[in-house]
C-alpha cells in the first residue's frame, strides 16, 4: 500500500470521525461564529490572533456569554463566560482539565503533583498543601518579599539603558520570591544552569503557533506511549523540558534530605512552605502527612506556576501606569506615605493600591481561556437563556460525556452587563466606587478568575497578592514608568497571558526613571 493509499485513508477515517461527531453533538444548533477552516477551525483567531482577544471580545458582543466555535478537524466546542455556567464547571467533579493542559503537565511534572491527580488523592494534596498558604503563613513572608523587592530595585538602579525589558527582571525577582518561600534558598543557589535551564522553559512557554496547535491537536489523539516516545526526542525543545523535570527532581530530594536530617537533629522549624509539608514538628501535633515522594513531586509545578503568571500580571500593570501618568502620580504618594509607615500598618490597607491590583488582574488574567472537557453527559445551567439558531430558548445546555468546553475567563471579566459599559477599559476607581460586579463570587479574590476558583483554585493566591502589593509598592515608589509611542506592547495567549512586543517575542520596554 502507498502513501497516496494510506494519506487517502487517513482523510476518510478523519472525515468520518467528523461527521460522526458531528451527529452526536448536542450543541450544534448553539450560535456562534463561522468557521473558516476545517482543519484549524476558529482556533487561530483564538489563539493567535494580532492581539488576544480581537475575536474574542468581539464574539461575545455578538453571540452573548455562550457559543459555539470550531475547533481542530471540526470539532464543536462551548466558550463560556456565563457566571452560572462558569460556576458550574469550576465546581462539579465532572469536568477534568482539557486533553491539552493535561498532555503537557503530564511531560513537564511529575506523576504525583497535585495538578495530575484526581478524585480523592486530589482531594488529600490539596488539603495537605493548604497548610503552607494560609494567611498567616503568607503574612510571615512579608519581610522575605520586600528584601527581594529592594534588590530589585537595586538592580534597576544600576541600568543605564532605556528603554528597558523589564520581563527578564521581574522574572527572576518572582522565581527568587518563590524560591525563598518554598525551600528557604535563593534562586542562585541552585547554580546558573539551573537559571539558564529556566529561561529556556519561560522562553518555550511564551510561544504559540499554527504549528503548536494543530500538533497539540494530533498528540491528544495519540496513545500515550507514542507521546511519551516522541518527548524523548532529542529536539532543543524536550531536552529542556527533560532537563528542568530533573532539576526540579533533584532540588525537591535535595531539600527533603536536608530537611529531614535537620529534624533529626532537633533543629527543624515551620520557617517555609517544604517544612510545613513534611511536617517534621512534634509527633503529637502532626497531620496524616505527605509521603516524600508526594512532597518532592510538587517542586517543579510550584516553582513554574507562580512565576511567570505572576510577572506577567506585574508588567501589565507597570504597562497601564506608564499609559496612565496621573493615577501613577497618585499611587506613587499612597506608597511613599505607606513605605514610611509600614511597621505600623498593611498593605491592605492601601485603597488605591488594592483597586489597581484588581483592575490588572480583571484585565490580564494570566489564565485567560481554561479548557475542561466532561468526563460523562451533564446539563449546564446558564444565568441568562439562550437562542439557539433553530430558535429554541434554552437556559441550561445538556452536554455529552468528552465535550470540550472552554471557560473564557478574560470574556467574564470584561463583559459589559456585569462590569459596566467601560468593562473594556483601565479604571481602577471601580473598585472604590462601588460600581463592580456584585454578583455571587466566582473566585476566591474579589469576585475574579484569575486565580481560577472551586476544588483547583490557585493554593498560592494570597501570596501571589502580598508579592505584588510588596512588588508594586517599591517599584512606583521609587520610578516612574512610560512606554515608548514606537515600541507598543500586545497580549498574547500562550499557556498563560503573557506581553508580547512587535517582533512577537515576550518582552515589555519601558522607560525607567529614577525618582
């Protein structure tokens, strides 16, 4: 049989499948943009489109909180950014992270962190890792994440270019904050491979083609074994992804090691989030611990989750501040008169402060589109009913087990009807004038997503607010930021919404001043 047989052959299997899926959809007769391509569907005005959200915001102004779009080879997917709908989905044991989520963290962490597991082992981690992000705990790393916000500032200081990319900075300053939470230990002293192997993770984790998505597409398709085979090709891109699972292995065993001898000693203490997790304190007041291995496991995907989401959200909101000189002026005297008093109060208590980190991360939540798929047939309720294009009324949507359902989290926080008709746009006076959406809370931080919400809410939230009050604080309090009129700066969703500059690459240059 030739290879014209065999192409011939694939395209009927593929064209079958399609019209066979087809057949079954209960969601077809949903409204929703046209497709323009069979293959890639309406995944690339998506996915990459010049700027994120050029359809998106778009669709939403036209076929409302619910639709239907096209994915690869045809497939009929939901976009939501309903609140009952979104509610829904966060909260029911029905729906699992997406094929294409869960195909990457099973090749970049290991089998037993808690983004992998399910049911009641996920239960079990998460409630055993709870104990290292509690409030009080996250409060105790204040003093940790200004010393790392002043050294920030210090290398700041000694630049003498400008404009500047201020991505690679505050990507190390973030990785360094979690790095003193977590282990007790400083970025640089894991070595500089390990911060060179880093870059080149963040680097691949910022890419998004019509490649990587029609390949994303076929490998979900695929055996398991045949993706495991195919990451242990010796390509740049897998070798460090190897390279960085066994960094992250190696430093988790490492610390375990260190940790548990110290406690045999006597001379363990809750003094960071690895402590707290082996539990080494007096026998009578232990937990049902983790086990070492579950412990260790955890490394890689805490390290990597909050850094880049974090810096993200960061360089967005230097980016509106540089786009917003007079509320930058007013925050910039909130934080001097704060700095100066900081003993006596909390960053909490900055109101300007606190509105301009809600209203970034309203506009740039870093999970901006989260695909879950159903794992058997459902009815999703909606908050507001539906005409479907045979012109039936519905206010709830029955979905068959394997549906795909994308939650639109950047088309939530920007809808008009539950925002205002100026959704679309910076105002952090919003959230002082009572004029924010007040409806039932989605997520655990002022009724926003972008930590996500229900049974898979981001565990490090409350440190990843104190990181930024802390960050946000001493950067504007001691510079000003512009943005260069010939060096615009987009959003770009890869893995994560990230700022991207006009040659495509991630990066943010802005003019840094001393003040």
């Amino acid at each position: 049989m030739n290879s014209g047989i065999l192409l011939a052959c694939g395209v009927v299997l593929i064209t079958a499948r399609y019209l066979f899926v087809r057949r079954r959809s209960t969601i077809k007769d949903i409204r929703g943009p046209p497709s323009p391509s069979w293959i890639f569907g309406n995944m690339l005005q998506l996915l990459v489109p010049p700027n994120y959200g050029d359809y998106e915001f778009n669709w939403q102004r036209v076929y409302g909180a619910v639709y239907r779009v096209k994915g690869v080879f045809g497939q009929d997917r939901l976009l939501l950014s309903d609140p009952a709908a979104l509610q829904y989905v966060l909260n029911s044991p029905i729906f699992e992270h997406g094929p294409t989520l869960e195909n990457a963290a099973s090749i970049l962490f290991e089998k037993e962190c808690v983004m992998l597991a399910k049911g009641e082992t996920h239960k079990r981690l998460r409630a055993e890792m709870h104990i290292g992000f509690t409030a009080s705990v996250v409060r105790d790393f204040q003093t940790m994440l200004e010393g790392v916000a002043q050294s920030m500032t210090e290398e700041l200081e000694e630049l003498k270019l400008s404009p500047v990319d201020i991505c690679p900075i505050l990507s190390e300053a973030t990785l360094d904050a979690i790095s003193r939470a977590l282990l007790s230990y400083s970025t640089q002293d894991w070595g500089r491979d390990f911060v060179v192997n880093n870059a080149q993770i963040m680097a691949l984790a910022s890419t998004r083609s019509a490649v990587q998505i029609f390949a994303d597409a076929v490998t979900v398709r695929l055996p398991r074994w045949v993706s495991r085979a195919v990451f242990r090709l010796p390509t740049t891109a897998f070798k460090a992804i190897r390279t960085a699972k066994s960094f992250a292995k190696e430093v988790g065993e490492r610390i375990i090691h260190e940790k548990m001898e110290a406690g045999q000693q006597g001379s363990a203490g809750e003094t960071d989030v690895f402590d707290m997790f082996l539990n080494l304190g007096p026998r009578e007041k232990r937990r049902n611990p983790l086990t070492l291995e579950e412990v260790a496991a955890q490394t890689g995907i805490l390290l990597i989750a909050g850094q880049e989401t974090t810096t993200s959200v960061l360089v967005f909101g230097l980016l509106e501040l540089a786009r917003h000189p007079q509320f930058q002026d007013q925050l910039r005297s909130e934080a001097r008169s704060f700095l100066r008093n900081r003993s006596s109060t909390s960053y909490d208590n900055m109101p300007l402060l606190n509105a301009f980190i809600k209203e970034t991360l309203r506009l740039y939540p870093s999970g901006a589109l989260q695909e879950r798929v159903a794992t058997r047939d459902t009815v999703i309720p909606l908050a507001d009913s539906i005409t479907t294009s045979t012109g039936e009324l519905m206010d709830q949507i029955a979905i068959r087990k394997g549906q795909v359902v994308s939650m639109a989290i950047a088309s939530y926080h920007r809808q008009e009807l539950l925002w205002g008709a100026d959704a679309h746009e910076f105002r952090p006076s919003r959230w002082l004038d009572g004029t924010v959406y007040q409806g039932q809370a989605l997520g655990p931080y002022a009724n926003l997503l972008s930590f996500i919400g229900g049974p898979h809410v981001c565990l490090g939230w409350r440190f990843a607010v104190l990181e930024m009050q802390v960050f946000f604080s001493e950067l504007v309090a001691n510079f000003s930021f512009d943005v260069p009129q010939d060096l615009p700066i987009r959003m770009r969703f890869a893995n994560t919404l990230i700022p991207v500059m006009l040659n495509g690459e991630k990066g943010a240059m802005l003019r840094i001043t001393r003040v």
